[in-house]
C-alpha cells in the first residue's frame, strides 16, 4: 500500500509546531518535527481575523519556509487553534434533535453570549456525549467565526495545498494520547493543556471526551492550582479519581510533574510523550522528541485520515 503523508500545525507562546506523519498499512512514522516563530497571534487577533488580513501572505511565507527547509511536500494540512477566540460550550441537547433544527438551536446558544452578532458570523459544530440520564444529551459545542476560517482556507490556497480539518489545540491532542496509551483508555484519563494565557482540562473515557473545562492563567510560577481545581471539580461532579494524569503544550516541567504526582496522589501523572508507541524518523530533532509534549496538538493532527 502507497504511504499518504499528512501535516498538523499548532500554535504556542508565538511559535508555529509542524508535525508530518506518515501513513503506512501497519505503522505511522513521524517524519517532520519542526517550530518557528510566527507573527501571527491567533490567541489576540483570531476573533477578528478575515481572509483579507494584511499577515496573510507572511503567514503563508512562514509555512512555505518551513516546509521547504524539511523537505515537505505533502497534500494535506490541518490546523490546531488556541481556544481563546473560539465559543466552547458543553451543554444539554434534546437526543431527538438533528439537521437545522440542531443548527437554530446551536446559533440560539451562541447568541446567548454574542446577542450583537450576526448569525452569519460563526460557524458552529456539535458532538454528543455519552448520555448521562434518559433525558437531554450532554453535547459539546464549538462556534468559529467565519473570518478565521476564511483566513485559514485562503492560508492553504497558497500554500497549493488541501485543508483536511481545523480543530482546538485541545482536542487535536486526543488522537495522540489516544495511539500512545492504549491500555489505559478504559479508565478515566485526565488531559491538561498548558498554554500562554490559560490551561485546558478534559476527560477522556474509552477514547472519547466527556468533560472539558478552561481556566484562564497568566503565566503564574505555579499552575497546580487550577489542576487541583479541576480534580476537585471532577470528585463533586463524579464522585471519582482518574486513573491518570497527562499533561502538554508549555513548561510542562520535571519538577511540575513531580509536585502534581504528590498532591494528587496519581501515580500516572506524566508529561504526554506522543513517541510512546509511534516511530519517529532518524532524523528528527532530539530536542523536540525530549520535549514531544509540546508538539502533541500537531502530531495528533497529522495523525488524523479524515
């Protein structure tokens, strides 16, 4: 069967990581690990953005530079978006509840939050939960807004390429939790995203999200914090500990790791290590690999078929 490559790119603190993986019929292999500054800011700008943005044609040239210097030519590209300009919400949907009257009810939501917005200008998408009671569904829901999409789409025009899918950084990192730790996805796995200006938490139980929750941080010397919070959010929620405790993005530190191992008492709290069962190329940076965690957003996009 002929190899099929594909590419994921995430944003953090001002830098662009790019993951190639390749597709064979019984392994992927990691191919490109890569990171560059950018000066496009999705996190201050992305609720704003449009397909005419002046950064454009930079942002374009920023992508081409990198993949010319990794010697990447593949066809598909995907996107993993900081979740600052986006609208993430969980809440109950009637299980019945399909097509447009999804969508109206979808729209309904956001302009809850945006009662001055137009319709027109976000793209909202849904996921259902695992019902939880013979009542409504509890469902995922993102809203986009279209300039950011438009943006990104005019992005892969010229680069020559084809956009396979634009997720969260968060979610995109489930894939690579999920091929890396497969023999503890019975469980309850706890997810932590650090970033720049804030921290994502999620759960995930037989390969899916149930749960998910941002706090926003500003950088202080200790995140604990907002984790214990989380933990203690879960234990009224669910009455349970998780199994596990993984962490990605930035200063995912040794001595970080170690003092959420001893005050949550979770024994399985690691830095998220997407080499665990993948194979990576001869020739990627040994640094980057060390420091896998922070590119888990990308990898788990490049990760994704469809």
């Amino acid at each position: 069967m002929k190899s099929t490559y594909y590419v994921g790119v995430s944003f953090l603190r001002g830098k662009i990581q790019l993951a190639e993986v390749e597709h064979k019929k019984r392994k992927s292999i990691v191919t490109v690990l890569a990171e560059r500054d950018t000066t496009m800011d999705f996190t201050r700008t992305g609720a704003t953005i449009s397909a005419d943005h002046p950064q454009l044609s930079m942002f374009v040239r920023e992508l081409k530079e990198m993949m010319k210097q990794h010697k990447v030519s593949t066809e598909y590209i995907s996107f993993a978006l900081p979740p600052d300009p986006l609208f993430i919400n969980i809440i109950p949907v009637e299980p019945g509840l399909t097509g447009k009257d999804l969508s109206q009810y979808l729209q309904w939501e956001v302009d809850q939050y945006y009662p001055h917005s137009s319709p027109r200008e976000f793209i909202t998408d849904s996921h259902g939960l695992p019902i939880e009671n013979a009542g409504a569904q509890q469902t995922f829901m993102v809203a986009v807004h279209r300039g950011l999409v438009a943006f990104l789409q005019k992005a892969v025009v010229g680069l020559k390429m084809k956009l396979n899918i634009i997720d969260i950084d968060q979610f995109s990192t489930e894939k690579t939790l999920i091929t890396n730790y497969p023999e503890i996805l019975e469980h309850d796995i706890v997810l932590i995203g650090l970033r720049k200006s804030g921290i994502d938490a999620s759960v995930i139980h037989n390969g899916q999200m149930t749960d998910y929750r941002s706090f926003l941080y500003n950088g202080e010397l200790y995140p604990d914090k907002y984790i214990l919070e989380y933990l203690k959010y879960l234990k009224r929620k669910d009455n349970s500990t998780p199994a596990a405790l993984l962490l990605h993005g930035v200063d995912v530190t040794k001595s970080l790791v170690m003092s959420l191992r001893t005050t949550t008492g979770i024994k399985q709290t690691l830095a998220l290590n997407p080499f665990r069962k993948l194979v990576a190329a001869k020739n990627l940076n040994p640094s980057f690999i060390k420091d896998g965690y922070r590119f888990s957003a990308a990898i788990g996009l490049a990760l994704r078929t469809k």
